[in-house]
C-alpha cells in the first residue's frame, strides 16, 4: 500500500501524497471487507485519544486522513513524518477522478430527496465515466434502514459516499461494518449538498491557513471555548516532546 501509517499521540494518521492516492484507493479496492477513509479533526483527534467506540472506530478505519493544520505541525513538532492535509472536497473530487479512470461505481446516501437528486445530476455531469449505482436520502425511518442496507449491498458500489441525515453519520460504517460489502465508505457532512450547490463548500484559503472552523464559529459561536482543547493539546505536545527528550 502507497500510504504510510504513523502513530501519533496514541493515535494513527496516514500518510497519503497526492501522487500515491490513485495507487492507494486501488489497494483498498482490493481488500476483503468495508475500507473506512475518515477525516480527523483536532477535536476528533482528541476524542480518539479515549477509550471507546470512537477510538475503537479510527483504529479500525482503513485510512485516517488530518484536518487541521494543528495536527501536521504537532507531527512536525514531534519529529514524526508529516501526513499530508486533504481539503475534504478536493480530496472527494480526486478520489471519484480516480475511480472514474477505472470505471467503478458510486452510491449516494443522505441528504434530503431534492437535494440528493440535484447531486446525483451533478456528479453524473462531472463524472460521466463513473457509474451511479444508487441513491437513497437521509433523515429516514429506523424499520427502512435493513431495505437500504439491501440495496447498498445488491448495488456493491465502489464508494459509498454518505452525507448528512443518516443515523450515527460517519458511525454507520463502523456499526454496521460486518454487513457492508468490499469497497470504500466515506462521510463527510456536507458533501451531496456541496454537490447540488445547496451549500458552499469551506475555501481552499481559509483552510490552507488553517481557518476552517472560522464558519462554524460564526454559525455558533459556543465553539470558540474549544481553545481550552486546543490548549490541552499544546500540554499533550509538549510533555511528549519533553518526556522523549528526558530518555
């Protein structure tokens, strides 16, 4: 595999170059069983760090991507390879290049109807060469859920490419990990109503500066007692800088 996985304050990051995603996606497309790409946050980085589902989940992920820029600079800090950072999107849009090059397939789950479908256009447009094998929106009832699960596996996408609206989000896959199919599985909140241009996707410069939670802040702006785990993080970083330093 082109990836190379490091350890990170307890917890895994990869490292993927954008030269070696194409190599890297194919890897995963020949393994046995559901390969989970998740994107990780500082925020998630942290929870990670505890025992529990949630850790239980980014251990077992098939590819850990960082989001915030905190998290390279706490690698480079630490001595440790530097992962590089994927704008989610952009990451989204490489990725569907690539499977689009091999002519593989993509399904669709979550979001309301109008929106899913607007999407499903989009990406057909975009993409012509991948082939959509399925749609199904969000915000469903729980007795649907073992009919779409049929269908997801009947349909055996590529990638399952999952928004908002669905159950546990980004914990579906982990939950129900022992009843998908082989092939990638992806969340990412936002991503079909980025796709039907319902919503905006963060910028490129705002997340190259490492702003992107700048947004959600604005939207509530609760979020910003958050610097208390960032600064919790900072204590992290530095008593393992020292405590290496020390033996």
């Amino acid at each position: 595999m082109a990836s190379n996985r490091i350890v990170f304050l307890k917890v895994p990051l990869d490292i993927v170059p954008p030269e070696e995603l194409e190599s890297t996606l194919l890897d995963l497309l020949s393994r046995n069983g559901p390969q989970h790409i998740m994107f990780l946050s500082l925020w998630d980085f942290l929870r990670a760090r505890r025992k529990g589902d949630f850790r239980s989940m980014v251990l077992d992920a098939a590819l850990v991507l960082p989001l915030s820029k905190s998290l390279i600079s706490g690698a480079r800090f630490l001595q440790k390879p530097v992962p590089h950072r994927y704008h989610p999107f952009s990451f989204i849009i490489s990725s569907l290049t690539v499977l689009e090059a091999y002519c593989k397939s993509l399904y669709l789950f979550g979001a309301h109807q109008r929106s899913l479908l607007q999407a499903e256009k989009n990406v057909r447009s975009t993409f012509p060469g991948l082939a959509v094998v399925g749609r199904y929106p969000g915000y469903f009832h729980r007795n649907m859920e073992r009919n779409i699960m049929t269908a997801i596996t009947k349909a055996h996408p590529s990638l399952l490419l999952i928004g908002d609206g669905v159950p546990g989000g980004r914990r579906w896959v982990y939950r129900n990990r022992s009843r998908l199919h082989n092939g990638l599985f992806l969340w990412s909140n936002d991503v079909i109503d980025v796709f039907s241009e319902r919503k905006r996707r963060v910028s490129e410069d705002l997340f190259e500066k490492g702003l992107e939670y700048m947004p959600l802040v604005l939207k509530n702006p609760l979020r910003i007692f958050r610097i208390f785990q960032y600064l919790w993080y900072t204590i992290l970083l530095l008593f393992s800088r020292l405590f290496r330093s020390a033996t």
